[in-house]
C-alpha cells in the first residue's frame, strides 16, 4: 500500500516552500533534493542576471559634491562566465561638470614617456609639446631683447574649433562650474607660487627615477619651466611616474635635441646660464643673487655636465660639501639648487613668484586645460557656439 506524505505547510521557520508545479512533490529522495538544488541554482542565476541588468538602468541623479564622476562600466563574459570590468573615458562625461576632486591625476594625460621618446621634429619639440601645452606660445626672439621685460612663454589666445581664438578670461569662466570648488582653489594656489624666473636643465641623465625626481622637486617648489638635453637619440628618457607623481602634467616641459640648441634658445628668452660642477672658478650658490632670470644646468650622474654647455654657461655654480663625498645625487642636487634659489629670492623680493595679474590669469588658463582632456573639449564646443554667433550676426 502506498501512503503519500502530508502536504507540507505554506512557511516554516522562516524556510520557504515553491509550488509543486516548480519543484515537484516534496518526496525527499536523493533525485528530488538534486532537482531542487538544481532549480535553486536556477533561481540564483535568473536573481544575479535580474540584479545584472539593473546596472544598466538609467542612473539617478547625482550630486556634483559627494559622488565620483561618471564612468561607463563595460562587463566581459569569458568562457569561463568570469566577469571583469574595466572604464573607458566617453564623449558624454565631457558635458558633465566634473565631481571627483581626488580622481586619477594621470587620466587622458601624456607621459612623459609619449611626450620625450620620439626624436624632435623641430627645435624644442614643439610640435610633441603642444600636446601638454595648450595655449599658444611666444617665439624665442619675442624675449627681453624685444623690450618685454622677464620670459613669459604664453599668449592670451588658445586656438579652439574652426581655427577660434579664445581668451584666457574666457577659457577660466567658462571652466570653472566644471571643476570642483577644493580643485580650484588648489590649482589657483600653485598658479599663485609659480615663476618662470628659475628654470631647470637637465642634460644626458640616463637614470629615469632621478629625472622623475627632479620634476617632482620643481613643481613643489613653483619652478614652472624644466628643460631635457637628450643627444642620443636611441636613449630618450622614459618617465618613472611612481617618482614623479605626476608633475610632468603640470609642469612646461621642453626636449632639445644639443645643449647649443637649449642654451641659444634659453639666452634669448633672457636668462643667464649657471652650470653646476666643481672647479677653482665655481661660485657658491649661497653667494649667487638669484632674483636675476637664471637657468641651472646638472649634468649626467658618471659625466657631468658636457664641454660644450660648460662653454656656453655664463657661470659656474657648485654646493659646498661638509663630507668625505665630493658629489649629490643629481636629483638631489638639483632639488636643493631649485630650493636655495626660491628661498634667495623671497628673502630679496618678498616672493618667488613674480607674475603679473595678466600672466597669473593667463597661467590659470593653462593649468583649468590641463585639468582634464573633457576640459579642452568643452572650449573646443565653446569656441564652435562663438563662430556661430558672429555668423548670425553678420
């Protein structure tokens, strides 16, 4: 005689029961607890894909001041049902203000690395250059010797769409509801500190953490000009970004192919050039008047600084040493001539930085371009609506 079980209750302890449609009876052999495990694995798998399409639903919005900006989230299904994920930069977040004040400072940016390693194809490697740099710059011979005064590279212009110049007032009001508030006082702080009346040369370094090194030091003291001699062509420098940190994105970055062609180049924009090495003829850099425009040359870590810079340097400069050791590692000796230099010059002007209000603003321009890729396309769309205004106008 067969005795069929009791129908089991609705709910029990909290355990739900599916229909008998979906799960069949509640017969508890091995076959029937396989099909049950079976159609629960069924159920997880139709709640994870319901959960998975969700993602893809509208987003709510969001505030500008307490979310990370947007990113689109593409998903990969390998063999194996392995989800990875990964973000890609899309047209869209350009017209969305930005909201993440701590996002990843390297995003849509050139190394160092991209920037330096091919060969110049023109004196300074402007060309590669105007990659980082974004407003249009002055000429070498439109220096001191025009009548202009102290170097300043930049001119109140950035070419936008359609061949459109946009000034720097321009490019800053409209790229400020774009960056939030802590971002813009940060990056108005360091156009603040900036000069161009210091630059650093670097010449032959073949170790890529002491270049690195060496940017780092320049942006956090405002030495907003650094210039690479590289003159074999097959050993380009390569930035380490780990050292750096990404100072070359804020930084004016110059590649020359010869010393003769940096220094030239440096003399006409008017700045004298101190050369560091030891020697009878060598000044202290602690007797140095460094409120005059100075370039300051280090050379290779075995090498030192080539014969033909040393020749067309107006001075020989050292830092005296306490020690058994005649020598710094370049880097560092690079970093304490850029700090001396800084603290003789406020301790004679009163400041490092010796902008003009013009250039102060006209700087901010540059660094509000730099901020971000989407940035530059937003002045770019900008630029296309002033073309049309003045076409209906006319």
């Amino acid at each position: 005689m067969i005795v069929e079980p009791p129908a089991p209750p609705a709910a029990s302890c909290g355990r739900a029961f599916f229909p008998s449609s979906h799960l069949g009876s509640e017969i508890r052999t091995p076959q029937t607890t396989k099909t049950r495990n079976e159609h629960a694995t069924m159920a997880s798998k139709t709640l994870s894909f319901s959960s998975l399409a969700s993602a893809f639903a509208p987003f709510p919005p969001r505030s500008r001041l307490t979310h990370p900006p947007l990113r689109l989230l593409v998903l990969h299904l390998s063999s194996g049902h392995l989800l990875r994920a990964s973000t890609l930069s899309t047209a869209a977040a350009t017209a969305a203000p930005d909201a993440d004040a701590d996002a990843d400072p390297y995003e849509g940016v050139d190394t160092v690395e991209h920037l330096l390693a091919p060969k110049p194809t023109s004196p300074g490697g402007g060309g590669r250059m105007s990659r980082l740099m974004k407003l249009q710059r002055r000429a070498d011979a439109d220096g001191p010797a025009a009548g202009r005064g102290r170097w300043f590279p930049y001119l109140d212009a950035f070419r936008g769409a359609g061949g459109v110049e946009v000034t720097s007032q321009e490019v800053v009001e409209v790229l400020e509801p774009y960056i939030l508030e802590p971002r813009r006082d940060r990056i108005r702080h360091a156009v603040q500190s900036r000069s161009y009346s210091v630059c650093l040369v670097v010449e032959g370094l073949s170790d890529f953490g002491n270049v690195s090194a060496a940017f780092r030091s320049a942006d956090a003291l405002g030495v907003q000009s650094v210039h690479v001699i590289s003159c074999e062509a097959n050993k380009r420098y390569r930035d380490n970004r780990h050292v750096s940190m990404g100072a070359e994105k804020w930084l004016d970055i110059e590649l020359w192919n010869s010393a003769a062609e940096c220094l030239h180049a440096l003399k006409k924009r008017g700045y004298r050039i101190a050369s560091t090495c030891l020697g009878t003829e060598s000044v202290s850099v602690y007797d140095m008047d460094w409120s005059h425009p100075t370039a300051i040359i280090v050379g290779n870590e075995t090498m030192g600084i080539s014969d033909a810079a040393l020749k067309l340097s107006d001075l020989h400069c050292c830092v005296p040493m306490k020690g058994m050791v005649d020598s710094f590692n370049v880097s560092v000796a690079a970093g304490i001539l850029m700090h001396h230099a800084v603290c003789d010059r406020v301790s004679r002007l009163g400041q490092h930085s010796d902008l003009s209000p013009e250039e102060n603003r006209i700087l901010l321009a540059e660094f509000y371009l730099r901020h971000r890729e989407s940035t530059t396309t937003v002045i770019h769309e900008y630029a296309k609506r002033k073309a049309d205004n003045v076409v209906a106008k006319l």
